[in-house]
C-alpha cells in the first residue's frame, strides 16, 4: 500500500516530520497549531496531519512551515532534501507494484495476523479471506491487466490463499457486510461463482464469523459509497487506483459507519435464503453450451 509505505518513510527517525515538530517547538517563534495554520493561510487540521504523517507535505507547504516557524534557509533547504528523497521513495514502491501483486497480498496477510478483528464492507468481489483459489485468480488477473502489473496471478494467488488461514483462528473476529450484487456478478465462470457462493455459506457458521447482506431490495438508513476494510486500528479504502490508509479520524467514521450499516443488513437464514437464490442463479447456466 503507497500510503503506508510512504507515512513509515516520513515517521522514521530524524525524517521529515520529526524535523517539522522540532521546528514548530524549538524555532525563534515556538508557534502553536492554530497560530501556524494562520501565519500559513491554512486551516488547522492541515497542522495536525502533517505533524502526524497523515498528509505527504509540498514543497510550498514546507516553505510555509519554516516561514511561520522562524526556521533558517538551511532548514528549508534540508527539509526539501528530505523531501525529494521520500518522493523517490515512493515512485521506487510504484515500480515495485508494478513487478506484481505477490508482495502485495502479502502485505494484507500481516495486516490481518497482527489485528484482533477484521471488518470489511464488500460492494465489488468476495472479502479476500473468503474466497475460493478459482475466485481469486479471476479476481487478481482482472486485477492485472487494470494496474498493468507483471503476470504473477499465481503467486498472488498463493499469497491471498495463505489468508483463509485465519477465518479458522478462532482468537481472530471477523465481520462481513456484503452487497447481494457480489454474489450475483459474474467475475468468474458460473461453476467459479456456484462454488465461491457455497464456500461463503459454510464460513458464515464458524463461531468467529459474523455476516451480512445488503439486500437488493431492502430499506436502507445509510448508503455505503465504497468498499472498506478495517484490521484492528488500520483501516484502508478501495479506490479504482490505488488502496488508501485512513487516518484516525477517518477510520473513526468508517468503523461508525459500519456499526450503523447493520441495521440495514440481513443475517442468519435470511443471509442463508440470499446465498441459496444466487447458488440457484448460477447453478441455472452451469455446463451450458
């Protein structure tokens, strides 16, 4: 994940945040958040999230920040150094996704390892941790010809299998919110999609599992923009491009968000009712000439 990656290269010791605060403490005008954000024409959480790493800074904003902390030329200078090193840091990560998805996949299998409770509102495919080897390998190849990655679906593929691993864990919590439309849309062959239907049905009587289905036909209170995902206190959103680490805030109102999209899904035997109708769907064009 870009964001990550690039949020540990600004956060590391001696880096460019780091050098902001010291800055904001320590310069010839020790300058609250409020007053900087003002000297800078900025509004104040543009501040806080730079101090915290959450937002990549320009150079025009750190031009800003020693100019309203009293900084030195030779600190701007640094710091624009510092800078240029982590944008080649991070087009250098680019590169590297575009080697394939293997290591990608890999990053998610730790996300889930180190969380206590895994939460994912799913409105595009199948919860990654839940799907089938033939799933996910229609999945990952329409994945790399969107991102133009090299051919490695094999050992992505691997990668992501390695995940179901954890459904079986029962020190691990999961809950799912599906969209009805995943488990009708034809991603893969109708056998592909028979057999991924079934395999959710047995996973949602583990007792570690919760899950949920947005029916198509049912009365919603809250409407679900994009898919989400949450591993203990890191969240991240599905883009078209790319997968974006949410801030505290943000992972605050996702996880809100999720509390409250409940109400408006189904469980039980009425998820059961929804999974057996798309089953029967496929089942209806399976060995079809």
């Amino acid at each position: 994940m870009q964001d990550r990656e690039l949020k540990k290269w600004l956060l590391q010791p001696g880096g460019v945040v780091e050098r902001l605060r010291q800055l904001q403490s320590t310069g010839t005008t020790k300058t609250s958040n409020n007053d900087l954000a003002a000297r800078a024409g900025w509004i104040p959480s543009k501040v806080s999230k730079l101090r915290l790493g959450q937002q990549t800074p320009t150079a025009d904003d750190i031009r800003s920040w020693v100019a309203a902390t009293g900084g030195s030329e030779q600190d701007e200078h640094e710091l624009l150094v510092m800078l240029a090193d982590a944008e080649r840091h991070t087009t250098s990560f680019q590169k590297a996704l575009k080697k394939g998805q293997a290591a990608h996949q890999q990053t998610y299998n730790e996300l889930v390892e180190q969380a206590d409770v895994v939460r994912m509102i799913e409105r595009s495919f199948v919860p990654s941790v839940m799907q089938t080897r033939e799933y996910a390998t229609a999945v990952l190849t329409g994945s790399m010809k969107l991102h133009k990655t090299a051919d490695d679906v094999a050992e992505a593929v691997a990668a992501r299998m390695q995940r179901r691993k954890f459904l079986l864990d029962e020190k691990y919590r999961f809950e799912f919110i599906i969209d009805e439309t995943v488990l009708t849309r034809r991603v893969a062959p109708p056998e592909v999609m028979y057999s991924q239907v079934d395999r959710i049905l047995e996973y949602m009587d583990l007792p570690n599992v919760r899950l949920g289905i947005l029916p198509v036909y049912g009365t919603f209170h809250d409407v679900v923009r994009n898919s989400f995902e949450l591993y203990g206190k890191i969240g991240v959103v599905e883009t078209y491009y790319d997968d974006d680490e949410l801030d505290a805030d943000g992972w605050t109102a996702h996880a809100n968000a999720m509390r409250d999209v409940w109400q408006d899904a189904v469980e039980g035997d009425e998820a059961r009712k929804l999974l057996r109708a798309a089953m029967k769907y496929h089942a209806s064009d399976m060995n079809k000439s």
